[in-house]
C-alpha cells in the first residue's frame, strides 16, 4: 500500500521480507528499513517479529526542519536505498533513541508534541550518520544533480524572466514539479525560486527606469505585467519606493 506518512522500523529478530516499490528482499536483524510517504510498501511474511516502528507525517517536522526532509536526510529521496543492514553498536544507539520517543509518548509533558518531534529528529540525525558512512556517492551525485538542476533553473530565469513570472512555469519546462523545484532551488541557493525570478525582474526594471525613457506603460508592457499600476505596485512592494521615485533618484 502507499501511505501518506513516512515509516521507519528496525528488525531485532524474527522473520521479515519488504517489498518497497519493485524491489523486494529479506530482511536479517539490525536492518534499518526507511518508507518514505507514497512508496510503495508490502511484507508477506511476517513471523516472531522483535524491533521498533515508527511512524511520522513530514508536516509534523516542518517546524524543525530547515528545508525539504528529503535534502536534509537523503534516505526519504525516492530513488534512495530505503534497508540499511546495521552494526550491533549502531543499532544499539538507535535502539535507545527509539526508547527515549516511547518513553516521551507515553508520558504526561505539557511539551509532548515538541519533545517527540525533536527525539525524532534526533533519531533521523543518527540515521543520516549511519547512511552517510555507506552512501556517500550517492549524497555525492543527489547534490551534483541539485547544483544542475539549479543551475538550469537559473539559466531559464535569465532568458525567459520579463514573459514568465511563475515556479510552475519553468517548472514545466524543467519536467518537475512546482514543489520539487522549489526545494531544490531553496536548499542549494538558500532562496525560494519566485524570489530569484522577482529579482531578476526587478534588477530589470530598476535598469529600464534608470537608462532608457520608457514610459512606465512601456516597461510595464515589456516586462509582460498586466497594466501600468501592477507594475507600479509590483515595484513599490519590493522596493518602497514608486517606479517615478526611483527614475528622479538615479
């Protein structure tokens, strides 16, 4: 089935397979198996089981988060290895964050919700080491592809930004989605990409008011806005200044 959360569990003994997607195995103990919302997830043999499960929305860590979960813990990437075969030391230091987010669960805090938010958060960064120790040319090329995939983004944003003002836009001129693009944009340059397009937009204007005696009309039909006063509004938002303003103060 596909859910709508993400699914992290740890085998400690027992007889186990998982299906994730097209690919299917047996688990053996200390495997760490991570499902992120929306694959495909399946086990048809399930038997004297021992271990530990949880399971978590990605809203849920929004607030703890500084970007996409999958940027920040390349393990939720769809195309990622999903079964991480554990040693017994790494195992047992999950194991005991794995207690520590029970432990705070079946607790009375008036903190509960931000106390098991960051134990899991915790649990992840765990996870991201034992990863990392096996993966990296993995993260390596996921980062690459970012940087290209950014790279791209910006190319289309110079050549196209006074007739596209919209993510979805270039989106689909990229082959992505809105959302996937703006995650990568927002974690490889630090800013979401309809910032990076009004930027682009602004600097234009800001040259055209300076250089040229455009009227505003003008500028504002070459930059493809709807009318002179979007246009005026558009530059008063970014800037506080009015476009007259800022041709008298060149």
């Amino acid at each position: 089935m596909r859910r709508n959360f993400n699914l992290i569990y740890l085998l400690l003994d027992g007889l186990h397979d998982v299906r994730l997607d097209d690919k299917h195995r047996w688990l053996m103990p200390h495997d760490l198996v991570i499902v992120p919302a929306n694959v495909l997830y399946a086990s048809t043999n399930i038997k004297d089981c021992r271990g530990f499960c949880i399971e978590f929305t990605t809203e849920f860590m929004e607030p703890v988060m500084q970007g996409a979960l999958s940027e920040q813990f390349p393990f939720f990437d769809l195309d990622a290895e999903h079964v991480i075969s554990l040693t017994s030391y790494e195992s047992k230091l999950l194991q005991r964050s794995f207690e520590d987010i029970i432990e705070v669960y079946n607790g009375h805090s008036r903190e509960k919700t931000q106390l098991i938010r960051n134990y899991i958060h915790i649990l992840l960064l765990l996870i991201r080491d034992c990863y990392k120790a096996r993966y990296t040319v993995y993260i390596k090329e996921k980062a690459t592809r970012a940087v290209q995939l950014t790279s791209g983004f910006q190319h289309l944003v110079d050549e196209h930004f006074r007739e596209m003002h919209e993510v979805q836009q270039y989106a689909s001129l990229l082959n992505i989605t809105p959302k996937h693009l703006a995650d990568v944009v927002k974690s490889t340059t630090g800013k979401p990409p309809h910032e990076m397009i009004q930027n682009r937009l602004l600097q234009e204007a800001r040259t055209l008011l300076s250089h040229t005696k455009m009227s505003m009309a003008e500028i504002a039909y070459a930059l493809h806005f709807e009318d002179q006063s979007h246009f005026s509004h558009f530059i008063k938002r970014k800037t506080g200044q009015t476009p007259l303003e800022i041709r008298k103060n060149f």
